[in-house]
C-alpha cells in the first residue's frame, strides 16, 4: 500500500498540538519502507514567463544566444525563437514533483537528456516515479525516482533519475532482510 503524500509529518515542537497536527503540504516523513516502486505523482502545470527566464539566465550567468538573444535566436537560431535554458527546465520539473521529505537526502542524478525544446511561454509539468530501491548503508537505503518533464498535451522535454538515500525506519529488520538475501544468516 502506498503512503499517501501530505498525510504525516513529524510535528514541530515548537508550536501548539493542534497547529501541529495538521498535514504539511509538501512535506513527507517517509521512511526507505514506506516507497513502494511504481508509484507516481503527478505535478501541477506552470507556464514560464520572459522575465523569469531573463531573471534565471542572469542568476546563473547563461548568456547563450539561443537564451539571452532575440534577435539571434529568431535571424539566426535553429528554433527560430528563444529557448528557456535546459538548467531551467531541470530545476523547474523537479521542483514541480519534489517532495520535501524529512528523512531523505540527494545522492546524485543520473541519466539527464533533454529530449525536447522549451521555449519562452511553454507550459510543462513532471509526472515522478519511483523506480527502485535497495539497501545500501546501516541506517539508509538507496531510492531511485524518475522525473520526466513535459509541456503542451504531454511533449516530453526532459527526462532524468534521481539517486536518493533514505533513512530507515527500523533498519535491523532490513539489514536481517538483507543479509538473508546475501546469504549471510
């Protein structure tokens, strides 16, 4: 059974019971056990403006033409219009389908393509799904998610995985697990 999302957190101490008790959006407290694979969010939709990608180019220092320059991008450029940088696009489709969980930490990404362009006034969202998982350490395993991005009626833009370690919630039952399968008694 899959945990639904936003339905428990661990609740502030420095606030009172009642406010407490009520869910956090966008924060889990799973736990390595509570990921089943195959389970999928899906995000909303947001469309990026000309001045958030302007603000986003600026910020990171990509002046590329096909980002930075009109007047290039459509005399000169392939698309014949700007493109939103692939930086961008990364950073917006995981945050769309992040979760903020308490007990996981980023591990690496893997297998990133941008499969699509993107252009200035695109809409995209990002459907996440968890992919696998496996114990790795003494207190935390090792989750995989895919994030694949996509824009107008489902145009996939950009694909990758993300490499999470996630905190056991009783890791003496999963080690036990573990050193079964390795065949360690």
């Amino acid at each position: 059974m899959s945990v639904q999302i936003g339905s428990h957190v661990r609740p502030p101490v420095d606030m009172p019971k009642e406010h407490g008790a009520i869910p956090v959006w966008n924060a889990e407290n799973w736990f390595y056990e509570d990921f089943t694979v195959g389970d999928q969010i899906r995000s909303l939709r947001r469309t990026i403006s000309e001045g958030e990608a302007m603000q986003f180019n600026m910020m990171v220092m990509d002046l590329h033409p096909y980002v930075a320059d009109q007047h290039f991008a459509e005399k000169e450029g392939v698309f014949g219009k700007r493109l939103v940088a692939g930086a961008q696009v990364f950073s917006y489709g995981l945050g769309l389908a992040a979760t903020n969980c308490l007990n996981s930490f980023s591990y690496g990404y893997d297998r990133l393509r941008f499969i699509k362009p993107v252009f200035i006034g695109d809409t995209i969202y990002t459907i996440r799904e968890n992919l696998s998982k496996e114990p790795k350490y003494d207190d935390m395993g090792l989750v995989k998610v895919s994030y694949s991005v996509f824009k107008e009626e489902g145009v996939q833009v950009l694909y990758c995985e993300h490499l999470m370690t996630v905190k056991y919630q009783d890791a003496t039952t999963l080690q036990s697990s573990a050193n079964r399968a390795a065949g360690k008694a």
